[in-house]
C-alpha cells in the first residue's frame, strides 16, 4: 500500500505553509519528517487527517493491486504531541469505551488488561482517572488506542519525546512492528531518532518535501540534513 501526495498546497492568509507537496510513502517503512520550527509539519499532519481543508492537490491511498481509494479519517491514525485523553474518565473506562465504539473495526480484541500489560500501565494505575496520569502515561495511553484501532496511515507528532527511555525503546520496538502494516510518518526534531529509527528521512522545506538520500554513513547523512534546513530563509 501507498499513500499519495499530489501537488498539495495550503495557505493561511498571505503565507503559503505548504506549496506543492508531492511524495509517496509506502507500507513496510517508517518515515522521519523533518523541518524547522514553523515548517508545516503539523499542517501537513493536519491536513492528512483532514482537521484542516487544502486549498488545492490530492492525497489518496492506493493497494498492492493499483486500485486508487481515498484516505478516509478511518484510515487515519494521528498521535499528537500533547496527548488528547478524555481526563474525567480512568483508563479502563477510557479502553473499554475505545473498544466498544470501535468493535467493528478492530481486528483481534484482547481482555483489556493484556492492553495494559502491553504497554505497562501499572495494576494501580488502570482504574485511576486520566487527568491524573503524567503527560507520558497520556502519551501512552494515545499511542495505545491508535495501535489497537490498527490504521493504514498513522501520524505522529513528536511521539517519543516525552517518554521514559525504557518506555521509548518499547514503543521504538512496537512501531518497527506497526510498519509491517500500516504507512508510518513521525514528525520529530530529535536526528538522532529519526536516524535510529526511521527508514527514510524526508524533509519539509520552503514548503515542499525532499527524500535524503540513503548513506552509509550517518555523520553524511547528519551534514546533508543540517544544510539542507540551514539553507532556509527561517522566519
Ligand atoms: N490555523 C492557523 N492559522 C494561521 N497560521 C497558522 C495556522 N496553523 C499554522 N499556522 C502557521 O503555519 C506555519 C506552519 O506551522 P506548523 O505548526 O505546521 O509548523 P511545524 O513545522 O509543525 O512547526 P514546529 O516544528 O515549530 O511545531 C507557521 O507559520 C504557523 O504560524
């Protein structure tokens, strides 16, 4: 599977954020996007997901066999930076209610407190309410219900950024498995994760994507990123 991008472009008043976005990414790869501060990542993120409309282009998904279909919201996952969860209610309600709405939709559901062992929520922390729950346990939380609603295309905004190094190498390890199904883009502005874990590196820049070549060497690979963003008349 692919997802398409054509000739996107997305404005705000007089700034032109996104110009003309053109890329494929594929399944089986989990991609890095990078850019400076103000880039258009998340625009871009939120304009795949359709939180925000384009003012022009197309973004479809296309099978193994080259049949085109839109990408639908049910398509979508999107893991944001700060972590959105229902916070009146405990994390068990939170799952069970996340299960039952979207029965149809998941595949092999497991007893809830496999998901919790999955993800090492703590036994005493499952029936505590969310609001209570550190930004990395929110953060976990999210990453747990868009790993369970298994989407085609799953966006995330700086994920890692504010777990624990343990819990970062866990899901590290959990998204190097979501890639075997699902079209991975992580938006960070850590290079050395992005190195580590990301199998392409794509930058957004002056308003369009660019692939960086593959090297053997991380240090070229480093040297190309920084100049290729430095070069950027950054506002
Ligand atoms: N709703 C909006 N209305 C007006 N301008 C916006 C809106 N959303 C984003 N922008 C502008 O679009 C540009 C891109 O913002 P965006 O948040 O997409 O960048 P980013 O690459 O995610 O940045 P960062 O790395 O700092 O999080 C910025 O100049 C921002 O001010």
């Amino acid at each position: 599977m692919e997802l398409k991008i054509e000739h996107l472009q997305k404005h705000f008043e007089k700034k032109t954020v996104l110009r003309d976005i053109n890329f494929s990414f594929s399944q089986g790869k989990i991609y890095g996007l990078l850019g400076r501060n103000g880039a258009g990542k998340t625009t871009l993120f939120n304009c795949l997901n359709q939180d925000l409309p384009i003012d022009s282009g197309r973004f479809y998904l296309v099978s193994e066999d080259g049949k085109e279909f839109p990408l639908g919201v049910d398509h979508i996952g999107y893991v944001l930076s700060t972590p959105q969860v229902p916070e009146f209610l405990t994390a068990r309600e939170f799952l069970k209610f996340f299960l039952e709405i979207n029965e149809q939709q998941i595949p092999d559901p497991q007893p809830i407190d496999a998901y919790f062992d999955f993800i090492n929520i703590e036994k005493e922390d499952r029936d505590r309410l969310l609001k209570d729950f550190s930004h990395g346990m929110k953060n976990k939380m999210q990453m747990l219900i868009n790993i369970i609603a298994h989407p085609k295309v799953l966006l995330l905004d700086e994920p890692l950024t504010s777990l624990d190094v343990v819990v970062a190498e866990e899901m590290k390890e959990i998204l190097r498995e979501l890639k075997k199904d699902s079209i991975l883009i992580l938006s960070t502005h850590i290079m050395e994760l992005a190195l580590d874990l990301c199998d392409e590196i794509v930058l957004l820049n002056h308003g369009v994507l660019s692939e960086v070549p593959q090297q053997a060497e991380e240090e070229v690979m480093r040297a190309h990123i920084l100049s290729a963003l430095r070069e950027e008349d950054h506002v």
